[in-house]
C-alpha cells in the first residue's frame, strides 16, 4: 500500500484504527486522523515512508524515534501511544492535538505580548523538558506548534529529534539524510528559515539549535514575519548565515526584557545564546518596563546595511556592460570602507544583474535595510545616469538623483554618488572617511575605463574571458604604469588560468607573480595584490609558511575580503589542517553567501578533509544556485566517486567538463570516475585522448588519479613526478589530502616526493 494514497487509506478499519480524513503528508511520513475503536478515542495515525520499510538501518532509526518520543511525557509534548508494523508499513501512533498550528494562529491575528509569553513558556518548558532526558528537537517552527481552543500549547513532531545521550539520530547510518539533506523521497528534511546557522553549515548540534529555532518562532509572533526569508532555499540559508532580522519590526510596545531575549536567542555563535529559555522569561511582563522603546523615525547607523544592485544598461549596447558593472563594483568598493555600513559583496549582488525591477523583494532576500538601483547611458559625449535608494521595508524612496556627466568626469559621478547616499543613510563623515570614498588608484580616466573593462571580462571566468582581461589590464598599466589596481587585476587573471589548466603553470604562477608584487611595491596594502601572492607562494613554490602569511597579511588588511580566507583555506588543507581549512572556508562564505567561487570552494574543502556527505550536500547547494556553474560540479563529482556512488559522480562530472568547454581538468575527473567505477575501457580511452599532445596543458596530478584508479601504482607515480617537474597546481594538495591517492601512499617513490615537495604525506582521519 501506497501511505499517501488518501482513496485507499480513508474509510478502512486497520487493526483497531479507522482512518477518517488525511491530516499531512510530507518527506518523513504521512498522517492521518484516526479513531481507536478499542479506546475510543481520536489518534493521529503516523505511516513512514515505504522506503523506510524496506530499508533495516531506517527501520531501527524508526524505533528509535517511537522510544525517544515514548520518553518524553509532559503536558506540552504531544505524546506516542504506539509503534506497529501493518501490512508492511511502520506507523506511529500519536497523540490527536485538536486546534490550530500556531502558524495558522499568526495568520488569524496579532497576539498581544501577554498571549505571546504564554505561549512562549509553554514552548519553553517542553523544550526543557526534551533537553534534560538529552533530546534536541531540530525542526521547532510554528507549523509544529498546536494551540488548543483553552491556550494550551502542544509541541509536534519530533521526527528529527536527535538524541544527545545516544549520539544518535534517527536514521542515522551512512546514507541516511543529516542535516539540510533530502530524505529518500526527495524533500528536505528541516526547515532553513528556522535553522541555525550551525545546522545549516552540517555542524554537530546540541539543545542550543533549539534555542535559535525559539528565537525564530518568538520574532515572528512579535513582528508577524519571518526573522529570515527568501525567495528560494538558497537565498533564505544566505539570509540566515550572515543577515540580521530587522529589529525595527519588532512592536513599540515589546517589553525590553523580551527584545534582549530574541536577540541573544538569534546570537550566530551558540555560546552566547542563553542556556535555558525558561528562566529567561521569568520576571518579563506584558506591560513595559523599564526604557520605553519609541517609534522607530529614522534609521541608527549600527543598523544600516545596503545592497547595490547592478547598474542596468540603459542604452542596449553590449560594449557598454562594463561600465554599469564597473560603476556598481566601484561604489561598492567606496562604501565597503565605511565602518558603520555593511554592504552586500560584489559577487553576491551580481547574482541579481539585471532584476533591479525587484529591488524591494532582492533587499528583503539579502537582509539589508536599503538597496540603491541604478541606470546608465551613454549618450553622445554624455553619460547620462539616474540612481535610487529604496526602504526595503517601507518601500518608500529614501533618495533618488540623476547625473549629466562627461565620461572623464566617472571619478567625480562616483564620489558624489557615495558621499549622497552616505548623507542620506546619515552617516557622521568626518575628514578621515570622506578621504576613503575618494580614494583613487589612477587619475588616468582611459586607463580606469580599460580597467573596468578587464574586470568585466575577468569576472566571467572562461578562458577567453580571462584572456580579454588580461589585455585590458595591460593596456590600463600602459596608460597609468602607477596603478596598482590593475596590476592586481592582472594577478588574479593568471591565477585561474593556472588553476584551471587553461595554460601550464610555469607560464601562469610566475606572471603572477611579477604583477602582483609590482601592485604591492605601488601600494603594500592592497589586500587583493597580496592574497593573488598567497596563492602563487602556495600553489606554485609550494612554501606553506610564506603562504600562510601574505593569506593572513590580506586578512589583517580587510577582513570582510572572502578571497583572502580562501586562500588562508588552501594553504590549511596543504599543511594537513582539515578542521582549519574547513573553518576558514565557511567564514569566508559567511562573508560572501552568494559567492559561486567561494561555494565551490566549500565542497573542494570537505571533500579533501574526507567529509563527504557534507561536501554532496553543499555541491548539490551550490549547483541550485547556478547550474551552469562548472566548478560546482567538479567536488561534487569526485565526492560522489568516495561514496561509491559512480553513475551520480560519472553525471556530475560529464555535466561539469560540458560547460567548462572539455578543459582537460575536468576530463581527467570523468576518467577517474570511471576507473574507480570499474570501466576500464571508458578510463582509458578518455586517458589516451588526454595523453595525446594538442598544444594544451593536462595536470599530471590528475592523470595520476585516473592511473591510482586502474591500479596501475607504478604510472600513476610516474605521473606525479612529472606533476613535480610541471610545478602543477594542484600536486600538493594531492599529496596531502586527495583520497584518491591513497593507496599509493605507502610507496617509498610517493614518499620520496612527498619530502622534496615539502609536505607531510598523510591520509586526514577526519571522516
């Protein structure tokens, strides 16, 4: 029988259960209202998924769910009356909470704070309740929240409860969803809007997600929204890792003691949530007391935060992309630098080029408190360009001012642009931060639009992008052989030529090398300049000390620039730090949610710290934001081949080589998946292709994957050498981390080169 098939389940007596009508159905089982005809009484008949049946190790997870639930007897818990097999489905059945779901109950009306704190404790004393016996919730929402006709509050389903004392989860084997995950039926298991951020990135958690998922609830029965929303799943995780609420919302009339509560309730590092709710709420009142909030008129620097939306192309003319983008990264740029202001990165705003239509909605998505849109056209010897700063919450225009400029006068239109909305948002300048939104690298109009030019070609990442790039940059240096900026800007676009294989290494890593130190010799504190020299110093000289120091160097110059972190993160993984890389990585998406790049990173990084599990889950996140991302499918791939997962890996990295234009990169994946899938003939005729010389690079770090996965020790280790030979950008953290290599890792050869590389050879235990 099908659990969720209502004309076959309603109307049938099971065992002594009649099912009278479906109450809900999702990925974790289908329940329906029933009548024990023994007990006469209503129950709430719960059937697992068949797939939950079928499947021993989701059987006895099932059984432990029944257990914990049967533990938890409290008058704010709905209880468990029994676990059964019929006809082959597992079925819990439950306590029948008659009412509605709080969520129901907030769309009905607003609560007055006295109801709030009623239902509040009530929340809070079955959490506690659940806490003590070592059982954490995971998935509090108001949609899990019934509240009876006399007020009296039920907790439901604790379906993804996680029992502390135990270690365990339910369906807790290998394969089995954790986290932010799909079940067996596809579906997320858990909710991101009221997720912590822990969670969220796949941490271990303890009764203080709880406390978080509190801290949602309470928000939205104050304020009557989310603390966190989205338009998609991604856009809410984004919301949730690096946003705050918007505490304005939150009503006049909302004791201090009870604001102060959702705050450190929602506080992102769980050692400052408080450790239990319930003593919390004692001594809060409905009344105010104390300091009386007033009514919110106008914004407090400490709560600013905005987001530039890409400037649109008025005119159409595809030539002229660059300096709506070059504007937009510039304003950006100035602004950043203003402490009191938080400003979405450049690479997370570009996400939305082209939907300044939706600002209001794109605002409210990223958090931020303002958006400013912007259009431009370049009309004869006049740019013509009109911006707008729009109250996401309100909807209100806070400002708006159009510009008639020549196009040598950019410097000038940019400067007025910040230091206006600077005004507006009412940000105190005093001499010292007016001097940072002038701030100019070049006083050469030609060479910065050739400038802006390269950064729009470099920022698409294909080969003939970064080529394109690299031209423009060169000719800026021609015109201003002082600007340290587009030095920089040629740096990073012969890193990725380099990473990607597009050239060898030895022609990429030293150019490099040469434009980023000529950028630092111009000016030593540009954090891009000495973050592209941690790279090269890693990647290419393989000196981990020194790595680590310009990365770390970058940080200390501006710690919001996720590039940096990334950075400090591969030379981690290099020295064999896993949990270090690891942290790293996330901080820097934390820093930069949207990021594609920074994304992938994260799965490069678990899956070299062998968290496997965890780096599917953020590939299959990062391919949700842009599937046609290439690199996003790369970690995900080789993850997939750990868990032998071969025709998913094989898909993966077949679709990844696709859009990256068959670079040899991704290719050598696609033949490592095959070989440690076992096809052979399929590895090798990929292998052949590869080893044919056609005037591009191949990694030989790759090409020694595909021959550890034939067992062929003795060409895959010939293969290494010449990676050593080629200073291949990827050999050390192969030799170190790449579990695809590990069985050749007893070999002496594999040692031997291990020592002259300079790293410690050694398989990371951090499964």
């Amino acid at each position: 029988m099908t659990p969720n098939d209502s004309s076959v389940w309603v109307g049938r007596v099971i065992d002594q259960y009649q099912i009278l009508s479906l109450i809900a159905a999702g990925g974790m089982g289908v329940v329906y209202l029933a009548r024990d005809r023994r007990l006469g009484r209503h129950v709430a008949f719960k059937v697992l998924p068949e797939e939950f049946s079928r499947n021993h190790e989701y059987v006895v997870g099932s059984e432990l769910e029944a257990r914990m639930l049967a533990s938890l007897n409290h008058p704010n818990i709905a209880g468990i009356y029994d676990f059964k097999e019929i006809e082959g489905n597992r079925c819990l059945i439950l306590e029948y909470v008659d009412g509605e779901t709080l969520a129901e109950h907030l769309r009905r009306k607003r609560m007055p704070v006295a109801e709030i704190l009623d239902i509040c404790r009530q929340i809070a004393a079955a959490l506690e309740a659940a806490h003590r016996t070592g059982i954490v919730h995971r998935d509090i929402k108001p949609a899990n929240i019934k509240v009876t006709s006399d007020g009296r509050c039920k907790v439901l389903d604790f379906g993804l409860a996680k029992s502390l004392v135990a270690g365990q989860t339910p369906f807790s084997a290998s394969n089995a969803p954790t986290m932010l995950t799909a079940d067996l039926s596809g579906q997320i298991v858990g909710t991101p809007a009221y997720m912590s951020p822990e969670q969220l990135r796949g941490a271990m958690v303890d009764h203080r997600a709880d406390v978080w998922a509190f801290g949602c609830v309470l928000y939205e029965m104050l304020a009557r929204r989310p603390a966190f929303s989205g338009k998609t799943i991604s856009e809410i995780i984004a919301a949730v890792l690096k946003d705050e609420p918007d505490w304005t919302a939150l009503p006049n009339d909302t004791p201090p003691k009870l604001r102060e509560l959702v705050m450190r309730c929602l506080e992102r590092d769980p050692a400052r949530r408080p450790a239990e709710i319930a003593g919390a709420l004692d001594g809060i009142e409905s009344g105010s007391s104390g300091t009386v909030h007033q009514p919110v008129t106008e914004r407090m620097p400490a709560a600013l935060s905005l987001a530039v939306l890409p400037f649109v192309n008025a005119g159409g003319n595809p030539e002229m992309d660059y300096l709506g983008d070059g504007l937009t990264e510039s304003i950006i740029l100035n602004l950043s630098q203003l402490p009191e202001l938080r400003v979405m990165a450049r690479s997370t705003v570009f996400r939305y080029k082209g939907r300044s239509d939706e600002a209001r909605d794109i605002g409210r998505a990223l958090g931020v408190s303002a958006v400013l849109t912007g259009r431009v056209l370049h009309r004869g010897d006049r740019l013509l360009i009109s911006v707008e700063l729009v109250d996401v919450d309100n909807g209100w225009q806070l400002w708006g001012n159009q510009y008639r400029r020549k196009p040598e006068d950019i410097f000038a239109i940019e400067e007025q642009i910040a230091g206006d909305i600077s005004e507006k948002l009412r940000l105190k300048l005093n001499p010292e931060r007016k001097s940072l939104l002038t701030r100019r690298y070049t006083e050469n109009v030609a060479a910065y639009h050739l400038y802006l030019k390269g950064r729009f070609h470099w920022a698409k990442r294909t080969a003939e992008g970064l080529q394109r790039g690299i031209q423009y940059f060169r000719e800026a240096i021609e015109g201003d052989p002082t600007y340290a900026l587009a030095y920089a800007g040629l740096a990073e676009g012969y890193v990725p030529l380099g990473f990607y294989c597009h050239v060898p290494p030895r022609d990429a890593f030293p150019k490099a090398r040469a434009a980023a130190m000529k950028a630092l010799e111009i000016d030593p504190e540009l954090c891009e300049a000495r973050t592209v020299l941690a790279s090269v110093k890693m990647s290419f000289d393989w000196n981990l000390v020194d790595a680590e120091r310009e990365a770390r160097a970058a940080i200390d110059i501006d710690p919001s620039y996720a590039r940096a972190r990334q950075a400090l993160s591969e030379c981690l993984i290099s020295k064999g730090d896993a949990a270090g890389s690891v942290a790293e990585i996330k901080r820097a998406l934390d820093q930069d949610p949207l990021s594609l790049h920074t994304s992938a990173a994260v799965s490069m990084m678990l899956y070299f710290s062998r968290q496997y599990d965890e780096a599917i889950e953020h590939g299959v996140r990062t391919v949700e934001m842009d599937s046609t991302f290439f690199p996003a499918y790369l970690f995900l791939g080789l993850a997939y081949v750990e868990r032998k997962q071969y025709s998913e890996a094989v898909a993966a990295l077949q679709k990844g080589t696709e859009l990256s234009g068959n670079i040899t990169l991704m290719q050598a994946s696609v033949a490592s998946a095959f070989a440690f899938a076992g096809k052979t003939e399929e590895a090798g005729r990929i292998l052949s292709e590869l080893e044919t010389p056609r005037g591009y690079y191949v990694s030989k770090t790759s090409i020694a994957a595909v021959y550890a996965g034939l067992g062929d020790v003795d060409a895959a280790l010939t293969a290494l050498e010449q990676a050593y030979d080629d200073r291949c950008a990827w050999l050390l953290r192969a030799l170190v981390a790449d579990p695809r290599l590990d069985r050749l890792r007893d070999q002496p050869r594999f040692r031997d080169l291990s020592r002259r590389a300079g790293v410690v050879a050694q398989r990371l235990g951090v499964e």
